[in-house]
C-alpha cells in the first residue's frame, strides 16, 4: 500500500479525548484521541478487557462519551443513537452475532434493504441478488435460517451486510473470534475486498495482532482504556517497543 499515515490525511472520523464506561463511575475509556483519514484501514490493538470492543460501541452510539467528542466527515455525532449510523452511512460489524436468527439470509438482507431505500440514501444499497452473487455459500442457503447457519456462515452474513448497505465507514470488532483458521482467511479476505474494492474507510480490532498490522496503514495500541502508543504500519512491522510488547504480552 502507498497510503500515508493517520496523521496526513483528511480525517473521515475523530475522537477527541473520549472518556466513556457502562456505569456512571467507572469509565473504561480515558481520554482516547484517535484519527481515522478516509480512505484507509485503522488497527486497534491491545489485551482483552482494555477497551476495544468499548471504543466501537462508543463510535456506533451505544455508549455517549461523558466527556470528549467524536466527529464524523466534521459532524459532532457523540449523541447520535445507532439506528441512525445507518443512514450516515456507517455499519458496525461486532463480535457476536446481530442477525435476526428467525429470519432466513435473503429476509435478513431484504430488512437492511427496505429500511435503506425507504430512506433515499445518498448512495443506494445494493440489490440482494448482486450481494447473493459474491457470497455462493449464502445463495445456496437463503432460505435458511439465520440462525440454522455454521459460525462462519453467520459471519458470512454479517459481511453481506455490509456489502448490501456499501458504508462510508465500516466498523469491525473481532471478526475472527471462533472461527476455524481456513474460515478466519476468508474473513480477512473479506476486510481486504472492503478495503481495496469497495473503497471503504475501516477501523478493525482483531485478536490477530500480526495480522492486523500487515492488514492496516495505522495502529493505535491500547492498554488500561489509553492509548498508549500509534504509528503507522511501517513502525510495528520492523519492531514493536520494548514496552509495547510488554503490554500485549506478544512477539513479533
């Protein structure tokens, strides 16, 4: 890749100095800045329970920031509940499952379409069939039920989704937990498909730490609900910090 780091380009989405927790005193995040510039693929690593999954649910409206403010394309939208993400073109692909395990594949992708085209976005979602077409393992089973569907179909799914929707921003939170090692490469195919055919801005966390260094143009490294380190890829493929890698309990 020839992009430039997070710092150079024109930011699609910011956190500025967000604090953010599940209960009114204790705060998971503290003071986290981060930059995504449009147009490239953001890493977010750090040990379990330091705050990741928290900084995706934070962005995607299901936690408001106490303090600190996030800006997409340089609107405020720290207050702005999830279901309306959706039409500012941003999807969140999270860890567990948000399917409607009730409804077959092709019902849950004809929910997003209908809620998308009854509101007239900007750039209009594609049509099932075309999304059915990249996915054959789903076309062969769209009567299914979703949650009659393997992990990885599920998984699958979730991806559909967002190639249906064709967000600005895509959100992904450990897409890999799970999975079996050939079905995680397929999942990291997907990422890199998103990234390089579709043109979407993505912010990735995955417990695949090497991997989402090789995947990404920049990294922020997490610990305690700080961030704690960030460069650009270049900077944790040759080495990571002594203390870097400390904190992650890793080497490279």
């Amino acid at each position: 890749m020839s992009r430039a780091g997070a710092e150079g380009e024109r930011a699609l989405l910011r956190m500025e100095r967000v604090t953010a927790g599940y209960a009114r005193d204790i705060d998971i995040l503290q003071e986290v800045s981060l930059t995504l510039p449009e147009g490239q693929t953001v890493g977010v690593i750090g040990l379990n329970g330091a705050g990741k999954s928290t900084i995706m649910r934070t962005i995607y409206g299901f936690l408001h920031p106490k303090r600190g403010r996030i800006f997409l394309a340089g609107d405020d939208i720290s207050d702005i509940p999830p279901h309306r993400m959706l039409f500012r073109r941003v999807w969140y692909i999270p860890q567990e499952s948000s399917l409607f395990p009730y409804l077959t594949v092709e019902d849950n992708l004809a929910l997003v379409h209908r809620k998308l085209t009854g509101a007239r976005p900007v750039v209009p979602p594609r049509a099932t069939d075309e999304v059915l077409e990249r996915f054959p393992m789903l076309r062969e089973r769209r009567r299914a039920q979703a949650g009659n569907l393997s992990g990885g179909q599920q998984k699958m799914l979730q991806f559909a989704l967002a190639l249906l929707v064709r967000p600005h921003l895509c959100l992904i939170d450990e897409p890999t937990v799970g999975l079996a090692p050939k079905i995680a490469e397929e999942v990291y195919d997907w990422i890199e498909a998103f990234r390089d055919q579709e043109d979407m801005t993505i912010l990735l966390v995955d417990h695949n730490v090497r991997k989402v260094i090789e995947m990404v143009d920049h990294v922020y490294v997490l610990s305690l609900g700080r961030i704690a380190a960030s460069g650009p890829r270049a900077d944790f493929q040759s080495d990571l910090h002594q203390q870097v890698r400390e904190w992650l309990g890793i080497r490279l």
